[in-house]
C-alpha cells in the first residue's frame, strides 16, 4: 500500500497552533505501518485525516495513488470502506458485544439480519470473545471491549485498518492480550497504520516506520532501519529515551 | 449525610430501598392520621358536608379528567418544543441559537402565573386565539418547553464526543450517528428527570385556572362557592393531584435506579 501526503496541514483548534505543518511524504508498506513520535508530535491528527474523520486545513492525501475526498458524502464511503480503533470507548454503550458488531453491517453496508449475524459471530469466535457475545461493554474488561472493536472494524473486511493507541488506556496485561491479537492480524492481507507508543511492540510488527515531531515527518523508511541506526538526532535521541527501560 | 436525614430526598444513594419504602408507608399511615383527626373534628362541626359536597363529584370529576388532558396534551407539545429549542441551542445560525437562548431565559426568569395573564390576555386575543383550552395548552407548553428544552441539551451534552467519532468511523450518516448513537444514550440522561417535569406539569396546569379554564383546580373552587364547604372541596383536589404526580415520581425515581444503578 502506498501513502501519499503533500503539504498537509492541519490547526487544532482550529486557527490555533498547527499540529501537522506543511507534512509530505510519500511511502510503500507492505503490512503494517507504524506512526512514532514524541506525543503533540501530530501522530493521532495524522490518523484521523487519513481516516477521513476530519478534514486537513491544507494539503492533500492520496492512498494508493487515490486523492481522499474532501466533500462529507464521499468522506463517509472512505470511512465505510475502512476500520478504525480508538484508545477507548470505541463500543456503543448501550448495545450488546454482538449489537455493535451487527449495527454497521445493517445499517451501513445493508446486510440482511441473518449475514450480520452470522459475520458478527464469526467474527467473535475469531478473536476468542464467543463467550461474551451477549454482554454489555460495560460487563467486559478494557482489553475485551478492544477486541471488540476490533471485531466491528474488522467485520466488514475494510482495505484497510487504522489503529489510534489502541493500548494507551489499559494495564500490562490486557495490552498484551490486544497486542497479540492485532500481531496475529498480520496473517490477513489487510494492511495497518498503527499509532502506538508501544515501541518494542512497533519494532515487532511495523515493516515501515513514519517518525512524527513537530508536526512534520523527520524520518520514514524501513522498521528495521529505522530502529538499528535512525538517520536524525531526534529520532535517535527519542529511541534511546523509549528503548532505555 | 443528606441521605440519613432526607430519606425521602436521597436518590437511593446509600439507603437501602427497603428501609426508605418502609419510612415512607409509615409516613403516608401518620398523614393519614392526622387527616382522619381533621376530618372527624370538621365532621362533627358541619354535619352533612361531604353529602353536599358530593352531590358535584361530576364537578371534580370532570376537572380532574381535564387536568389530565391539559397535561398530556402539554407535555407532548412541550416535547416537541424542548427538542427544538435543545437543537436551535446548538445551531451555528447565531440568530438561530441566540434566539432560542433568549426564548429560554425569558420563560425561566419569569412566573408561569405572569406567563399565563400576558400571554392570554394581551397577546391570545390579539393573535386570535379564541378557544381557551388550546391557549391553555400552548401557554403550558411554552413554559414547560424550555425547562424541557434544557434536559434535552444536558442529555445530548453527555454524550461522550469518542462516541460520535465512533459513529462516523464505522460509516454511520448523522441522522443514523443521531438515531442510533446520540438519542438513545441521551435517553437515558433525560428520563428520570422528564418524568419529573412531567410532574411539575401536572400541579403547574392548576395555575390555568385563572383564565377560566375548568381544569381541577377551578372545579374545586366551583364547588367550594357552591357549598361553602371549604375542607371538603379543597382535601379532593390535593389528594387528586397527589393521586396523579406520586405515580409519576415514582417512576422518575424508578427510572433514574434502572438507568443509573451505579451512581
């Protein structure tokens, strides 16, 4: 998958200090591609203009050589045509493990009943939450309702998957039970962008890295580059810092 | 601390439902105590008072079936007003927002009783607005409309801004983001005190008694000129009302346990 980003720019609040400033980049990734970086840095804005969420002051994005669209309608097709996970609070609070795995395919991709079901349930068979399926959200652990998540994004076989510190809210445990998860995702032939401040957890699974500060891109290349001899001092000075523990 | 000396008061924080249900019955045996006390010793003075009284129960009756009416009709209405005023609130149109703003500041910085002598006499005769219930009625709903209007926004307001992101990432449209993600987690913010306004609504119809309207109140007092009985005209007309709004608390009460049970 290729991303291309030319003179993006992107205030928030708007008006106010520009979180992504004048950004370009122009990157192949096989599977998975992480976005690292100080935080402020302008990684998680990123996420949310690639996933059409909001809309850059300036600039543009193209995904495999397509211009993301800037008009709402259009925007929602992009959106529905991929996942995304938040650090939390993803799922609907009032509807059961299932329900918020079924709704989108109802109601966005126009599923019958019986489909939704069945995919909805295939789906959390999948990733081990079978058991839970008739559950609340807030009847499950931090780690469960992430995987759930995950199971909504990935139900209706989005192209791609968009992951905003998908960990950043849970304790050790549960975010190895959601990393491994995502890691075994690596099997499907959906490709990822991965926010995350997991940094060994990056260096497992990114074959590219896009290293954020300041709302620029100061390195992107290769993971295994990346993490043996990053190119810039910043880079190498926020490693050295992540990795030091 | 509230919740020990105000039983009724607490909103089942800490008192166990049992205990207060307890209080409560025990409570409403002493009212009615002290009401049969009342009652004996006016008995005894005016022999024959309920008798006459009861010869206007249709009276009462009617009045009380009114009240009903007026206040459904008023809440349905008022619904349909507190969610407009709640969206126009949070309209980009400023002259939109600015007037919804005004329209619930002026409702609430003045008494229903001012409300229902202006709007009635000074502006429903110039408009043309003959019929006296249907101005009852809208003057009621204009006034609850803004406190509803209010509830409506805090409901909205309390949904969470990740769980509109959710809705637009999983592709939803705004009307499906509202329908399916905003509305019915707003529900349960507005329930328990709708209910409540809706209480509120009922006791505050008595006030169209002033433009005429023979709502229960009005009944009450006809009755009372035409017997003299004051005791036996006005103890109907509270128990009538209370007969009315203690369901409603009740299931205001009932809703805010179901749909906040942990707090």
């Amino acid at each position: 998958m290729r991303l291309e980003i030319r003179h993006l720019a992107k205030a928030f609040p708007p008006g106010r200090r520009r979180v992504i400033d004048d950004l370009s980049l122009d990157i192949t990734f096989g599977h998975v591609l992480a976005l690292l970086g100080p935080s402020g840095g302008g990684k998680s804005t990123l996420l949310r203009l690639i996933a059409g969420l909001d809309l850059p002051d300036e600039g543009e994005i193209l995904i495999d050589g397509r211009r993301m669209p800037a008009d709402e309608p259009s925007l929602r097709a992009h959106r529905t045509g991929l996942g995304v996970v938040f650090q939390a609070f993803n799922l609907f609070p009032h509807r059961t493990a299932i329900g918020n795995i079924e709704l989108p395919l109802r109601e966005v991709h126009g599923w019958d009943a019986a489909r939704a079901r069945a995919r909805a349930m295939e789906m959390l068979d999948r990733l081990g939450l079978s058991g839970h399926a008739g559950k609340f959200p807030d009847q499950l652990s931090g780690g469960q309702r992430q995987r759930v998540a995950i199971a909504r994004a990935l139900a209706p076989g989005p192209g791609l998957l968009l992951f905003d510190e998908p960990t950043s809210s849970l304790d050790p445990e549960m975010t190895a039970e959601v990393l491994s998860l995502i890691d075994g995702l690596r099997d499907s032939s959906t490709p990822m962008i991965l926010v995350t401040h997991e940094m060994g957890f990056a260096r497992k699974v990114a074959d590219s890295v896009v290293f954020l500060a300041g709302g620029k891109v100061l390195e992107s290349g290769p993971a295994t580059t990346f993490f043996a001899e990053p190119s810039t001092p910043e880079a190498g000075a926020f490693l050295s810092k992540v990795l030091a523990y | 601390m509230r919740a020990r000396f105000l039983v009724l008061g607490s909103p089942g924080g800490g008192t166990n439902p049992r205990v207060a249900g307890a209080w409560m019955v025990l409570l409403l045996l002493l009212l009615s105590a002290a009401c049969v006390t009342v009652l004996g010793s006016s008995a005894a003075l005016t022999r024959g008072g309920w008798e006459s009284v009861w010869a206007y129960r249709g009276v009462l009756l009617r009045g009380w079936m009114l009240t009903i009416l007026l206040s459904v009709l008023a809440l349905v209405l008022s619904l349909l007003i507190g969610l407009l005023a709640a969206l126009l609130r949070g309209s980009r149109v400023i002259p939109l927002r600015m007037g919804a703003i005004l329209y619930v500041e002026l409702i609430r910085g003045t008494p229903l009783l001012a409300q229902i002598l202006f709007l009635y006499y000074a502006v429903a005769g110039t408009i043309g607005l003959q019929d006296r219930l249907a101005a009852g009625v809208l003057i009621l709903s204009l006034f609850a409309g803004a406190y509803l209007g209010e509830i409506i926004r805090a409901g909205i307001a309390s949904v969470p801004a990740t769980q509109i992101d959710s809705a637009r990432a999983v592709g939803f449209t705004p009307w499906q983001t509202h329908r399916f993600v905003i509305l019915p987690q707003a529900l349960r913010v507005i329930l328990p005190p709708l209910a409540g306004q809706f209480a509120s609504l009922i006791k505050d119809s008595s006030l169209l008694s002033v433009i005429g309207i023979g709502e229960f109140t009005l009944a009450a007092q006809q009755v009372n000129s035409a017997t003299y009985r004051t005791l036996e005209s006005y103890l109907p007309l509270a128990v009538g009302y209370l007969a009315l709004t203690l369901p409603v608390s009740l299931l205001a009460r009932h809703l805010e346990r179901r749909l906040h049970p942990g707090d």
